[in-house]
C-alpha cells in the first residue's frame, strides 16, 4: 500500500473465518484488507501483485496446495509480502514447515484482536511474531537438540501416528522400509520409548505431532 497503511491479504477456505479476521482489523488504523483468497493458490497469485505487505495465510485448505507450500511460494519473489501463518494448530509437524517455509509470523485462531493488530504490524515493520506456546516449543527446540525430531522423523511418527505400517510410510514418503525403521529407532532413542505406540503418545503429549 502507499503511505503508512498496510494492505492485507486474507488466506483462508472459510467464508467466516475471513469475514472474523476483516472485522476485526478493518477497525484497526493504518490496517486495510485489499483482498480474500479461499484458496493457496490464489493467495500467491494475489499476493504477487504488488499492493500487498502482509498475507494471513491458514495452514490447512480443502484441497491442492497447503499454507506452508504456498508461504515459501510467496517468500521466494523479491520483496515479497510478510507471511504470518493463522491456524489453530500448533504442533512442530505444522510450525516447524511454515517457519521453513519464510512464515515472519505464527498466530492461534484465539488469539486476542490486539494480538493479531500487533502481529500484522511486527510482520510489516519486518520482524517476528510467535505465538506464545509456538515461541516456547521453538527456543525449547534450540535448548535441547537432542530431543527434537528432524523434519523427516516428525513426518515419519506422523503417519505412525495415523496407523500406517513402515512399509506404508516407506510408500507415502518414498523411502525404504529400512530407512523408515532407521528413522522411527532413532525416534525412540530421542524420546526414550520403546514402541510404536509410546513414541505417538509421548510426541503427541510433547506437541512433536498432531493429536
């Protein structure tokens, strides 16, 4: 936008969620929503065009592309609009790709109005804005290495966790049973479990992976 407002994008596939998030910061000053997208797809097109600062991009859509996809889509363009992701999930098999992705923000569905203003205008002025459970798991990542998953890991316990044996995660992430077992003992190892079944349980509890 020119001057000192900042033109917003709202990604996300329900109509209410976006009417929520225009009412609540088209009352908010210097803030004004140029344009909706109900789909990933549509928000990188809309957000290369040039009048946009800041995306609100909702991680999960009906279908094709996901918001972590599309964040990285949006962040690799030359100055690109800031992305802060707008979910309500808040395990690292969901935070730890958007922040990969180039997400300059990661917000809860509850969080207060102030909060999400705040947000947009941290992500605008180019700095970070971390939910605060978000936040706290991230440097909790950083101070304890050893205990977090690798990406594949928490992709692997992912789909562990949804009942598919190793020769079927092997299938769906194009890796072999060996490999998938290498990774899940690994996984027992940092999570100090001995099964399938406590390794879900404990990541889950840990907020590693999804409930």
């Amino acid at each position: 936008m020119t001057g000192t407002s900042i033109g917003l994008l709202l990604a996300d596939d329900h109509p209410v969620v976006r009417a929520g998030l225009r009412a609540v910061l088209e009352t908010e000053p210097g803030i004004v929503v140029v344009a909706e997208a109900a789909t990933a797809e549509d928000a990188v097109a809309r957000a290369a065009e040039g009048d946009i600062d800041v995306v609100l991009m909702d991680l999960r859509f009906g279908g094709g592309m996901n918001g972590a996809e599309a964040t990285a889509l949006i962040t690799a363009r030359p100055g690109a609009p800031r992305v802060v992701i707008v979910t309500t999930y808040d395990s690292d098999a969901d935070t730890l790709p958007a922040i990969e992705a180039g997400a300059t923000g990661y917000l809860l569905k509850d969080a207060p109005p102030e909060e999400l203003a705040a947000a947009v205008r941290t992500a605008a002025a180019g700095r970070t804005a971390l939910a605060p459970s978000v936040a706290e798991r991230l440097l909790n990542r950083l101070r304890t290495p050893g205990t977090a998953l690798t990406r594949r890991e928490t992709e692997v316990l992912t789909l562990v966790a949804e009942g598919l044996s190793n020769q079927a995660v092997g299938q769906r992430l194009h890796l072999t049973e060996g490999t998938v077992k290498s990774h899940l003992a690994r996984v027992y190892t940092k999570l100090g479990v001995d099964s399938r079944t406590a390794a879900v349980a404990t990541a889950a509890n840990l907020g590693l992976i999804r409930r």
